[in-house]
C-alpha cells in the first residue's frame, strides 16, 4: 500500500522528513511553503508539485504532514481545507488540540531529532514520539512511523512538552556553550578545534555513564579557589559571569542533593 | 634517552599520564599519594615504588608530574624535597609561578581533556598546553610532549586560565545539562537514552560547522511562546527556571550581536 502525503513546510525538518518518506514509499504530492524557492526547490527533490497559497494545498491525499515552526501552524490551519483527512504536526511544544476542528482526524508525529540542511540523518534511529485522538489513528500513525524509524514511543501531548524542554537542554543549550567557549577562545587567539577531543569525549563518556555520574569539574568539588578566580577573569562579561554561577550552583547542589 | 619521573597524584589524570608515560618509554620510579591503596595500585600497574608521605618523595629522577586537585598541590608543596629538578604541573587554573621557590625548574603541561577511570584515551590526539620558566626547560618539556601528543601547544598562564574557562563551558557545564535533562525525563518515566542520537547529532555537528553558526532552537528565534510555555512548564523547579531563562536570553542577545 503506497500511501500519499501533502508537505506543509519546506524548512529543515520538512526536507529530512520529506526526502525519508519518499525513500520509504511514500507518494509525495505537493509541497506548501510560503516562501517560492523553497517550496520549488523541495518539490523537485521529491517529485511533487509546489504552492505557495494555502488555499490552493490539495487534499486528494491520504494525510497531511504539517512541519513548520509553532507560530507558523497556528498561522496556516484555519487556511488549508483538510476534508478531514489526517493531518500530523510535528512540534514537541504544541498539543495534539491544536489541530482541533480542522479535521476529525488528528496526531502528532515528533522526530526528537536537530535537523540542519546538508547533513545526513539517519532516520532509523531517531526516537519517534506519536499521539493521536483515536485508536484507529494512532495505529495508522505508528504504520506511517514504522517505516521511517526503530523506535516509536505513544506520548501524550503533555509528555512531548517534558521531552522536548530536555532536548533544549541538551541540544539547543549545550550548543551555545560551545558558543560561549569559542568566543572565549577566539578573544585568546585560539582555535575551536582545540577543544573538539574534550567535547567528543564528554559525549562518548553519557552514551555509556549516566550524566550524573560523570560530571566533574570545580563545581561538582566546589572548588571555591578556581571558581573565584574563573569568576573574576569573567568580571568584565556581566552575563557570562551570572551564567558560571548559576551552572555552577546548580551543579553543586545538583550533586549534594543525590549524595 | 629514557627519562624517569615521580608521579605526584594517583586520581584520574595521574593514572591516565603515568600510564600513557610508561607506554612511551618514560621510567616512573615512584607514585605519591595520600591514599594508600589509591598509591599502591598506580604503582603496581606503572611497575613503581609508592609512598604516601611527600617527605618520602625520591628525587632522583629527571622530573616531577604534580597531577593532583588545584588545592592539594599548594599543600604538597613545602612537604617536599625536589632537588631543583624540573617540577611540572598539570592544572589549567594554577598559575605557573605556583612552583616558584620549590625548585629553579619548572614548568606546567596540561592536557585539555577529561579523565575518568576504566575509559581509554587516545593521548595523542589530546591538545597539551605547556609553559616553562627558561626557553630550555621549555624544550625539555616539549620533548616530553611530544612523545604524548601530536598536539602541543605554548601558552602562558593567563591564556591557560581562559583555555580551562571554556572546557570548563564545553565540558563541566554540558554534562550538566545532560544531568537536567536526565532528570526532567525520568520524573516522566523516560529514559535517557531517548536522547542519545540527538546528543550525538548535536556534537557531530560542531566537528564541522562553528557552534554559533549550529544554533537552533526557540531561543535563538526568540520564540516566546515556547519560552513561556517551557518556563511555565518548570515552574516548580525555580532554579531550573532561572537557568532556562538565562541561558535563553544569552543566546539570544548573542545571535542578535552577530547579526
């Protein structure tokens, strides 16, 4: 059974997931971005038709795939006629009642995954979270979700919402102190590059230990001494110095806290 | 030529080194610790003497690796008798006059990566920062360096101090977040390695892209509705929120200063 979807969106999230749903059978038929090159550029990738109207998006399909930013499917439902057909969104953040009377049939399907363009994903592995008003949704979720990934997990929308904040922490967060440590660097005269075996090796170390015990550092010690000085060679950046401390007091009583 | 050195410490660093310097031809004739067992099992392992009392130290060797916690090398310090041998210590945030009048030479290698017991590290991809007080203690520790490390690094103690500010950001603080993502998933009955391929993608993409150029997420778009959503979200863990909070609005005002 090859079954068809429209692509409401043409950002990251919607190129990965549309060009992983083609290579797994699916019949793409058109693509909706507001902006025309991107609509354009994804559609002839996936073998489908574009548009940049909301109104002129199809629903000869079998369901909708809406992968756009939260505010940007707020914008967009109240325009598009879904003849009830099954419309996903895929955001972490927003509930399954979002999609609330634009259809009878509605789920989520999220990919807890950072999708940027140009670098491969591999799908399979990626964790899948679905959610659905019905069973019988649900069940075609999962089919859908199957095809593209090894691991499917049922949550409710205010479990996505827990899911998601700790992705933030340990992916949109962590990413910028990898920014503030380059700027550090950089204000020295040295190269990022230097820190890429820590980085690489505090990541190898939480695929095989629990986070929590593998931290180290002056923090988890509270080593007042390199702490007061760290603080004072960060006295001249306000911010960066508030943000030590308050990591740095979270840690410590992070780790009081379990002993 | 084969050097022979006293190892002062036996934690993580002190193992990771002693083992790596016996591996490359470097005979360890001793290993001090307070801890006995802690001394004794190094040794054992390193084919040395052990001795848990720094008036014990031997100096009849080519040098000294003080590879011990910031505080616990100011205490050994006076205790011992070094011969004017080269003394060289391992610390990112003590400065190299840290040594001075405990020998006429001395020095300071620090490797920049974190070490915990039973993990395999690859030294010689690991960046080593040294600095010396002459320009020939200076070439004696490159040479033992480079025996290590293809990575080897001048840098003075205040750029050191900068350099262990940003492991610090990229390593201490990153595991922590890991940690605050541990934790929320869990009250929610998931388990960490949902993660995992996010965490890996997430690093995967600094290796090749700068981190400032990597950020995604609602904070770097200034989505309030999530921020406020996910603020509410941590409402009963003020500290979590704090943290949020700050580290969302430095990553905004940075985006926003570089654009």
């Amino acid at each position: 059974m090859s079954l068809s979807c429209v692509l409401i969106g043409a950002g990251n999230l919607a190129t990965h997931l549309g060009e992983v749903l083609k290579q797994k059978g699916f019949n793409i038929l058109q693509v909706y971005s507001r902006t025309q090159n991107s609509a354009k550029n994804l559609a002839e990738r996936l073998n489908a038709t574009f548009t940049t109207s909301p109104q002129s998006i199809i629903h000869s399909c079998d369901f909708f795939i809406i992968a756009l930013k939260d505010e940007a499917v707020k914008q967009v439902l109240p325009s598009v006629e879904f003849n009830n057909k099954l419309i996903l969104h895929c955001s972490g953040s927003l509930p399954l009642s979002v999609l609330n009377g634009f259809s009878e049939n509605t789920g989520v399907l999220y990919p807890l995954q950072t999708f940027s363009k140009g670098r491969n994903i591999d799908f399979a592995e990626i964790p899948v979270f679905i959610e659905s008003d019905s069973e019988k949704n649900l069940s075609l979720i999962n089919s859908i979700a199957a095809r593209i990934s090894n691991k499917i997990i049922v949550a409710d929308s205010e479990k996505r919402k827990q899911i998601h904040i700790s992705a933030v922490f340990a992916c949109n967060f962590v990413n910028h102190l990898y920014t503030i440590s380059e700027s550090i660097l950089k204000e020295n005269g040295l190269d990022f590059d230097i820190l890429k075996p820590l980085i690489k090796e505090t990541t190898n170390k939480v695929m095989k230990l629990s986070p929590g015990e593998a931290q180290t550092g002056p923090a988890v010690r509270f080593d007042e001494s390199v702490i007061n000085n760290h603080l004072g060679l960060l006295a001249g950046k306000p911010e960066l110095a508030e943000l030590y401390k308050l990591i740095s007091e979270s840690i410590y009583k992070f780790h009081q806290s379990i002993l």
